[in-house]
C-alpha cells in the first residue's frame, strides 16, 4: 500500500506509473462532477495549479481497478464505484522536506483557492500542506476532494485552527527558534498546537503580531480552564452576503499573518558560491562542465546533490532539465526556491540530510514513500560536486558505499567531483573526526568509480586539487 492516500472518507488515491487515480464511493461521484465543472477549476487546472482530471467513463471502470490493485498490492473497497484521473506531478515531495518559502508558498496556495471558491459557495474542508505538490517551483493544490459545496450562510472556515497549526505556526517557529519544518512535519503532521508553541518562543516574541493572535491568546484561552474552549462546534447562520464578507476578511487576515513572518536569513553554506570560499574561477569551471554536459549528452532528468544554491541546478534546467536540487541547508534550499520561482525553471529544491534521507512515514510507514524509493531509476544524471568528502568525513560512508549510492540512482549519468585529502576543506571537516579507512587518494576515487561507471571525461578545477569525474554507467553492473 506504499504511497496510497486514504485518510479521505470519500475517496482513496492509488499512483499509477504515468498517472494518480482517486477512486470515490457512490456519494462522492456526483459531488466530483459538480466540482470539475466549476470555472475555478477549469481555470487552475489550465495553469497548472491543479492537476488535469477527467472522470474514468464508466467502460473503464474496471480495468483501471485491477491496475490500481495489483499496483498497490491490495484489493480496493467494494464501495468505490467511481474513479478520476489525475495528471500526475513529475516527482512527489513531502512538507517536511520544504524549506520555509516553500511552506509559505503553499499557504498562499491554500488561502488564494479558498477566496476564488468562496464566491461560488464552495469551500476547502480542509488545510494542510500535504494538499500541495510542487511542479518544479510551482505550488500545486492535488486533493481534488478537499473541496466541498458550503453553507452559503454560515460564516465559519472549519480548517481556520488547522491552517493556523500547518502553516502559520510552523513558519513562525522556523523563524523565531530556528526549528526546521522537518523537525516539526516528521514530528507531527498536524503541526504545532498554540500551546506548544507558546513554550518554544521566546518571551519577547509572544507578545508581537502574528504570535500574540495566533499562538498567544489561544495559549491563555486554552490555560484559564473557560468552558468555552471545549464548546463544540455548531453552525452560525447568518444572511449569505455576511457570511462571505466575514470569510474573505478572514481569509484575508491570515494572508496578512503569513506575510508577516519574514523567512530571509543567511547561513554559511548560502554563501558558498560567491567566491569567499573558493575562487570565481573554480565556479566558473564546474558551471561549464555542466553546460558542455547537457549540450553532449542532453538529461532530461537530473538529481542534484548537495545542490546549496543551485548554480548547477538552474544551469541544467535553463539547458532544457527538469531538476530535483537537494541539500541540508534550508537557508541555500530557501535562496534556490526564490529563484526558480521567479525565473520559471525546472527546479523542485528539497532540504534533505543524504546521510538520513527521507524515510518510508505515515501510517504503518505506507503513506508516504522514502526520498529513496521516489528517487531510484528516476533520473538520468545526478550530480554530486563538492559531496563525497562530506559524505565521507561527517556521515562516515566508506568510498565504495557513495559510489554504489550514486550507481543505484541513476540510470546513465554521474558527474562527481574529487576533492583531495590536502584540500583546505577536507582538512577542516576531517577535524575532530576519525576516517572510516584511509585518506582516500585520486586513484582510490577513480577505482571505486570504476566498479559500475565508464569515466567520460576528468577535468580539473583552477586554484583547487580538485576534479570533475564524468562518469556513464556501466551497461552490466559490477559485482560487489
């Protein structure tokens, strides 16, 4: 059942190979219909906010099932009589491999749907980020079924406190504390309650906008013990022209709370290529490496990683790419993120640890997939510049480990670079720390390479002792 969506009372999402089908219970079929007919949907789906759908005809209905079972490995419920079928995004990702502009992104995402449907009488019933995928930088709202006719006279949004959890609070916490969004999503898929909240900032905080509305308050509302917290919801009537004014005011206000969270800062890895750690020439020379990569070989795929921000990355998409950018720094993933959003590229940035990926979670770990499994033979070309010493010196992986690694991910292409024990860095992450084996030598690296790739071609890189290996994988792997 791995990657299967279910928590959907109305429907269940099985991915297929080139597409995702929803599968919905008799209810749910009339209430999709009404939904793709709406002008909104129409006019997102059109610009790639939401996935291209189309109901399954009726004719069809079972075959597509028995796809969908023997991919997911289980029989579906009887009760599902209908299907959609969903354009699917290029590659999945996760809230907790967002960096916070990411995460903002994806609220604003939420809350521009909510207003567009508000004047329809439709509505989001609810307001997670795991609503959104990326398409490159471009945030895409997929729960088809989160939206929901409403009641045109009651002035209540349900998912207020849920957005308020996912999004506002954990924005606010990165900000304030420094607590990255892996932290908090692989901790909670709910987010951050108030309460916690209020514990993590710090005291000065509390007290200014957002967190005195959205954290504070409910804090002393929630701690004074008032019988009207555990009040349970009942609906507020009001004439229909009220009910929307009070709801787009709302909406409007958590717009205005988001905004006021400032997710801008810096950190030693998002300056690495401004010329301070290394010469301008250094950089130079793996940005032509790459673009005389593309123009020879011409991937169409390409996992970048220990991508920090992005040069290489924006350089493979802009020479016709579609990229997945990966590094551990969430201020260089956050530096990548604003400029493929502004400048329209293939990029999907991720904030990913390579030494603890992303790991199989959810319920009985079969909700969402590994960073691994969504990765494997699904790129053409990975890219892993100034990496292998990291991997080696701070992870402890042994040479032949990356390398089986790296041949494991891609299906034909590896561009590596070699970074010498004497090099400066090198030294500097070696200390404190023990070798898993030996200071690995040049011709360690190009042995190990060996094992399951064809070296293309080997370029050194001015005023460093380093080397780009471009390497093609072997047509029969090496035996380990």
């Amino acid at each position: 059942m791995s990657g299967v969506s279910f928590r959907d009372p109305d429907g269940v999402v099985v991915p297929l190979e080139d597409r995702v089908v929803r599968f919905v219970r008799e209810q749910g079929i009339e209430r999709v219909a009404a939904i793709l007919a709406l002008p909104v949907v129409s006019a997102w789906s059109a610009a790639g906010r939401l996935p291209q759908s189309r109901l399954v005809p009726a004719d069809d209905f079972r075959s597509v099932k028995a796809e969908a079972e023997t991919s997911a490995g289980t029989q579906l419920d009887r009760a599902f009589c209908g299907a959609v079928e969903h354009e699917r995004v290029p590659f999945v990702s996760y809230p907790y491999e967002w960096s916070p502009e990411m995460l903002r992104a994806a609220a604003l995402t939420t809350l521009d749907l909510a207003e567009e449907l508000l004047p329809l009488s439709f509505g989001l019933k609810d307001a997670t980020p795991f609503n959104i995928l990326f398409n490159g930088a471009a945030p895409v709202f997929v729960d088809l079924l989160s939206i929901e006719k409403r009641d045109a006279a009651d002035p209540i949004w349900l998912p207020y406190a849920q957005f308020v959890r996912c999004f506002l609070i954990p924005l606010l916490i990165n900000r304030e504390t420094g607590t990255s969004l892996r932290q908090i999503f692989t901790t909670s898929r709910e987010g951050i309650e108030p309460e916690a909240a209020a514990r993590m900032l710090p005291i000065g905080r509390r007290l200014s906008r957002p967190a005195l509305t959205h954290v504070t308050l409910p804090h002393m509302l929630e701690s004074s013990g008032s019988p009207d917290r555990l009040k349970k919801y009942s609906a507020r009537r009001t004439d229909p022209e009220s009910a929307q004014f009070t709801l787009a005011w709302m909406l409007k206000g958590l717009r205005k709370s988001i905004g006021r969270i400032d997710t801008r800062t810096a950190s030693r890895w998002s300056a690495y290529t401004d010329g301070a750690e290394h010469p301008q020439a250094y950089h130079d020379a793996k940005k032509r490496v790459v673009v005389d990569f593309m123009r020879a070989h011409a991937a169409r795929r390409v996992l970048d990683l220990g991508c920090n921000t992005g040069s290489l990355s924006v350089e493979a998409a802009r020479a016709g790419a579609r990229v997945v950018a990966v590094d551990s720094d969430e201020v260089s993933i956050d530096a990548l993120y604003r400029t493929a959003r502004a400048d329209k590229l293939a990029v999907l940035p991720l904030v990913m640890d390579l030494g603890a990926p992303s790991p199989a979670a959810g319920w009985r770990n079969a909700e969402w997939t590994s960073f691994l499994d969504r990765a494997r033979g699904r790129f053409d070309a990975v890219f892993a510049f100034a990496l292998v010493h990291h991997l080696l010196l701070t992870e402890r992986i042994p040479l032949n480990g990356i390398f089986d690694f790296l041949a494991g991910i891609t299906t034909d292409f590896a561009l590596v670079e070699y970074v010498p024990p004497d090099d400066s860095h090198f030294r500097l992450l070696l200390r404190g720390r023990v070798m898993p084996d030996r200071e690995p030598t040049e011709d360690d690296f190009v042995n190990e390479s060996g094992r399951h790739f064809d070296i293309l071609n080997a370029e050194s890189l001015p005023g460093t002792g380093r080397k780009v290996l471009v390497l093609r994988k072997k047509s029969t792997p090496a035996l380990s």
